[in-house]
C-alpha cells in the first residue's frame, strides 16, 4: 500500500518533550495508524506531506500497523527539499 494524505500521522506532544533534544528545539511525538507493515512506513519519502504537517528530523512517531497488529517506535531520519520525511524504525513484538 501507500501513504494517503487523508490519514496523516497526528501530533500527540509538543510540550515539555520538545524542551530538550535535538538543535531543532527538541522533538514533537506524533502516533500513525494503517494496514502498512512497518517495512513500508520506513520506505524512502513515504510520509509526502511531513513538513506541512511540522514533522521534523528526530520526532518520534509511534506506528501502528493494524493489519498484523504490531506497534513500530521509530524517528524522523530525513525531510527532503519536497517535504517528504523516511522513518527508521524498531518493531515491538508480542511473546
């Protein structure tokens, strides 16, 4: 599948998390959800509207993926110059 713009990831913080951090100021949470497996999500520019939504480099993103179900922690690695933001990420698995 691919990213749609009509399910954006949503902030969760930008308060007292985002007074220590990165050069930026700090970082923001935001939480995703969708059927992309976490392998997806982490694809090249997959978030096409990060920076006008204020994604920035080091914000943490909490990434559900309710096909599986599984649940990602992963941080902004890039914004490019279109805006677009790539994921790295860690699976979280249940045992």
């Amino acid at each position: 599948m691919a990213y749609v713009v009509t399910n954006p990831p949503i902030k969760v913080s930008a308060g007292a998390i985002a007074d220590f951090g990165s050069s930026n100021g700090g970082y923001q949470e935001w939480a995703y959800k969708s059927a992309d497996a976490i392998a997806t999500v982490k694809g090249a520019a997959y978030f096409t509207n990060a920076a006008s939504l204020g994604m920035l480099v080091g914000d943490k993103v909490t990434v559900v993926d309710t096909a599986t179900p599984a649940l990602s922690i992963a941080f902004v690695l890039s914004v490019n110059a279109a805006g677009a933001a790539t994921l790295d990420a860690t699976p979280l698995t249940a045992t």
